[in-house]
C-alpha cells in the first residue's frame, strides 16, 4: 500500500508494507486506547476523537516523523491512517498548526 502525503506543495509517498498493517495492530490498538482518554488537538481539547480525528492526530505524528527522517515511526503513521480509513489513498497534512484542518483522500475507483 502506499500513502500519498501532501506537505503544501511538496507530495512525499509513503509505502506502507503490508506486514506493517498486519503486525502493527498491537501498536495501533495502544494508540486508540491513549486517544480514548481524549486529546489535545491544536487549541481544542477533544473528549472523544472519532476516527478521522484520530488519523488527523496520526497524520500529526506522521509529519513529525518524516520531518525527522524517523522511517520506523512514518511507516507506522501511515499504516494506521491506510487501516483506519479503508480506501484512503492520500493524505493533506495542515502544516499551519491546526491538525483539525488535515484532510483525507479516498483513492478513486476506476
């Protein structure tokens, strides 16, 4: 699988390998269970994250990674979001400090 991430005007592909979503799961469950508790995202605090609230938050993660040349952590990222929201094909990270303005893109079926 592979996650487009679009960084104002730069786009950065990030292969998610698929032993990352398979055997990630253990790390993704630790991350919903942190995220259960609620989350500060930006200025908001959110009790509850729904699901593309808690891809923004991965999608934070994500750019902090790649912005790190961190690839364990990136792959990690990115193979949340792809397990996460099925169909999700890239990935429009705000960069501005708002992760509630990141957006999500389905892959168009042809």
């Amino acid at each position: 699988m592979q996650l487009q991430v679009f960084i104002e005007d730069e786009v950065k592909p990030v292969e998610v390998p698929e032993y990352v979503a398979s055997e990630g799961e253990e790390f993704f469950a630790k991350m919903d269970a942190d995220m259960d508790g609620g989350w500060q995202m930006s200025r908001t605090w959110v009790e509850q994250p729904n699901q593309v609230q808690r891809c923004q938050i991965a999608a934070d993660r994500l750019l902090a990674a790649l912005e790190a040349g961190d690839e364990p952590m990136t792959m990690l990222m990115a193979g949340y979001i792809v397990t996460r929201l099925p169909g999700v094909s890239a990935v429009r990270v705000d960069s501005s400090g708002d992760m509630m303005g990141t957006e999500f893109v389905e892959a168009q079926s042809r």
